[in-house]
C-alpha cells in the first residue's frame, strides 16, 4: 500500500503534463471535445504510459520552491 501511495504524486504529475497537452492543441481547442472528453483522455494516455517510465530516479520537491 505505501509503494501505491508513493507513486500517486508521479502519477499526477504525468497526468497534469498531459492535461496541459489537451488544453493547448488546436484540434483539442475544438467545442466538439467537452472537458470530460479531454480529461479522460489524459488520464488514459497517463494511465498507459505511467508503467514504462523508469521512476526510481525521480525525486519529487518537499515543498514548492525546493528546485
């Protein structure tokens, strides 16, 4: 439970890379995808490539201005 844990903050963080992906493409840009549309979508390309990133030489900041 504490290594699932551990690996929400990463997993957020791929996530919220790939929401800031949908909401700057053009073709995302268009009224036909609804918001829910669009976060779906981030959170299956996160929930896809998650697993294949190599996260044990990830270091995540305690605080805001730690980098």
């Amino acid at each position: 439970m504490e290594y699932i844990l551990n690996q929400v903050p990463l997993f957020m963080i791929v996530f919220l890379r790939f929401s800031g992906f949908m909401a700057f493409i053009p073709f995302f840009k268009n009224r036909g995808f609804s918001t829910v549309v669009k976060a779906a979508f981030s959170f299956m390309i996160a929930f896809l490539i998650f697993p294949t990133l190599n996260t044990q030489s990830w270091t995540i900041p305690q605080e805001i201005l730690g980098f």
